[in-house]
C-alpha cells in the first residue's frame, strides 16, 4: 500500500464536486450559525504555507504516479476508463489518496477548492503563494475557488482581492443566508447586510466571479416576507454571478433545533417555503445573475436560469407545482426525498408513481405524521 497522503476537509459546494481540495485551513472561525452542524465542536486552525505546499507536492507526486501508469498500459498519460479500473482495483498498491486524485484527473483536472470554511482569513500574501504554487504544481488548472465569510470579504481592501485574482483565484462562494439584519441576527451569523454587500462588491470588483447561497425558509413564519424581501434587495446590490438557493433543513444538535424545539423557530412547510422562493425572485430586478437549484434539499431543481430573461420560466416552474392537485403535491414531494424524481414531468411516469402512491397510503393507515419526520429524516442525510 503507498503511504503517500494530504489533508482533506468534510465539505465543499456542489458545484466543486470534481475538483481537487486543497485544505488551507481547518474548521471554521465562526462557527456560532444556528442551523449548522459541520463544524461543532472542532477548533479552527491556521496551517501552514509548508504544510499546504507538502500536501501539493503530495498531489503531484500521486499524479505523476498515476500518469506513469497510464503510459505503462498504452494510454498516453490520458486518464481513461483503464487507468481507473487499474487505481481503484488495486488495493495493494494504491490507496485512497490514489483513488481520489485519479478521479480527479478523469474529471478533468482543472479545478481546484481550497478548505476549509474561510480560507480567505489568511494573510493575502500567504493566500496568493498558495495559489500561485497550485497554478504552477498544476498548469493545467483552470479555476480555483474557496468558501469565505463576509465579514473576511468586507475587511480586506479591493486591493487585496485583485491581488488574490491575479495569483489565480478565480471564485469565492458566500454564505450570505439571508439579506434581513432581523434573521441575520437571529441565527447568529455575525454579519450584518450591509457588511454582506461591502464584501461582495470588493470580490466583484476585483473580477472575482461570486456565488452567494441563499437559505429560503430561514426566517421561519415570522420573517418568511421580510427574509424573501430583504434578501432580494441586498443581491440586487451585489449583483452576483450566481444566487445559489439551498433550502433550511433544521438539523438535531443545532442551536437552531433547539430553538425549533422550544417553540421559538416556527418551520415553513415545503408548499410555504416554495411561495416564499416565488416571492423572493419576483424581487429580483437590474441583476444579470445565474440562479441555480443544484441541492438536492430543494424541492424544485428546476428553478434555475439567467436572469433577467428567465426570471418567469423560474416563476412558471413554482406554478406548475401548485397547479398539481394535493395528491399530486404530495406524491412529488416523496417522489423527489426518496432521490426517484427530480422534474415535475417525472410524476407522468405512472409506474413508479404507483408505487410511491402506494407507500403513501400505507403511512395512512397506520401513523400519518410518521411520513414527515421520515421525509425529515431523509433529508437531514443529505446534509
């Protein structure tokens, strides 16, 4: 077994599921959101410059072994179906290591996301040495990004950030959560809207490409018109390049669970949070932003477009869903937690429709309120 190894973090977007991660640093500075779990309980932790570029020059070394194998078996240093059949079937040779940074390779091999949840905290020199050490480790990278904190984004300068550019930094994911200063509070996010839009123009206008995630249902029934509302008003001041949503799912152990079961956080059901989505992008006006539903925790990935030119196609998908009758609805909505569905044509299929129907109805006649908290349990996996 090769003994070759490099740290890597729990999380990174959908988005940069084919990209290599980089850890930079560990755990999460913050850590007092009330709806996360990641990182409870770990201290965060600075590593360094040496530390990073040991794990690098890690990665390369498991390149270059990789590369060589494929030129042994007559594929030209090209990652093919072989060369990972080879990596990932032989146990005595290559290990996890191996097996992550061939697929990897077989990906592609151009991205790159550096951990863990606010890299960008960092010294900027030291951030830049970083990345200008992965472009050259790696020449044929394309992109590299990373999760920062806006509170980080708002205090470094604009300089700094076009510093970051130029040293190959090329996206920065945002957590801004929500754009209502009542609800940012609430959940402990330790930001405040207006530092949200601070930071965010800072990274745009350094030619940073920007995603920032929005959590409908956050606000609860309380804040459920403010939170759509304000948090439409703070993007159309950043104008991102991406509005990614990622619906609330409340999960065991959280403050915010806590605070759910006290009675002090009332819960959007799945139909009020969906109106609240529709509210919220009706909002939406003067951006050129790339709306995207890619989690599987949203009930409707199918809102997803361009804006402004397809900001009713998006709106027409929430339609469609209520156009359904209840049963539908529900049908659906089960279809889409048990990983079956994934368009609102997919309930055409009168097979698996059936079947699904039929599970519905065998909750019904023994305990009806066991289908939520078994649809709460799938989705609380998916985090």
């Amino acid at each position: 077994m090769c003994h070759l190894s490099f740290e890597v973090g729990p999380i990174r977007p959908p988005s940069e599921s084919e990209s290599l991660l980089i850890r930079v640093t560990r755990n999460c500075p913050w850590n007092r959101c009330a709806f996360c779990h990641t990182y409870k309980g770990q201290r965060f932790e600075l590593r360094t410059v040496q530390e990073i570029k040991r794990d690098i020059d890690t990665v390369k070394a498991i390149v270059d072994e990789i590369k060589t194998l494929s030129w042994s078996i007559g594929e030209g240093g090209h990652i093919t179906n072989s060369v990972l059949r080879r990596v990932y079937t032989n146990e005595e040779k290559y290990g996890e290591p191996h097996r992550y940074v061939c697929f990897w390779l077989y990906s592609g091999g151009k991205t790159v996301f550096i951990q863990d949840a606010d890299s960008p905290i960092i010294k900027t020199d030291d951030l830049a040495e970083i990345l200008e050490y992965i472009r050259t480790s790696f020449p044929y990278v394309e992109r590299i990004t990373s999760y920062c904190r806006a509170k980080t984004a708002s205090r470094k300068s604009t300089e700094e950030w076009k510093r970051l550019k130029s040293a190959g930094l090329s996206r920065i994911h945002i957590g801004m959560e929500s754009g209502n200063d009542e609800v940012l509070n609430f959940i402990n996010k330790g930001v405040t809207a207006r530092e949200i839009i601070e930071g965010s123009r800072k990274i745009k206008e350094a030619g940073i490409e920007l995603s920032e995630y929005v959590m409908p249902g956050l606000g609860g029934k309380t804040w459920s018109a403010a939170h759509a509302a304000d948090t439409a008003k703070v993007l159309n001041a950043i104008n991102p390049d991406f509005i990614r949503l990622r619906t609330l799912q409340i999960v065991k152990g959280t403050p915010l669970y806590e605070k759910f079961q006290k009675g002090e956080f009332e819960k959007l059901n799945e139909d009020e949070t969906l109106l609240e989505i529709k509210d919220f992008l009706t909002r939406l006006e003067g951006i050129t932003s790339w709306v995207v539903s890619d989690h599987i925790l949203n009930l409707l990935e199918e809102i997803e477009g361009k804006l402004p030119g397809d900001k009713e196609k998006m709106i027409e998908v929430i339609d469609k869903y209520f156009d359904l009758s209840p049963e539908d609805r529900l049908v659906f909505r089960v279809g889409r937690r048990m990983g079956v569905w994934g368009k609102l044509s997919d309930i055409n299929d009168k097979y698996i429709y059936q079947r699904i129907k039929n599970i519905i109805d065998s909750y019904s006649s023994g305990e009806p309120e066991r289908l939520d908290r078994d649809l709460d349990y799938i989705k609380e996996r998916y985090i």
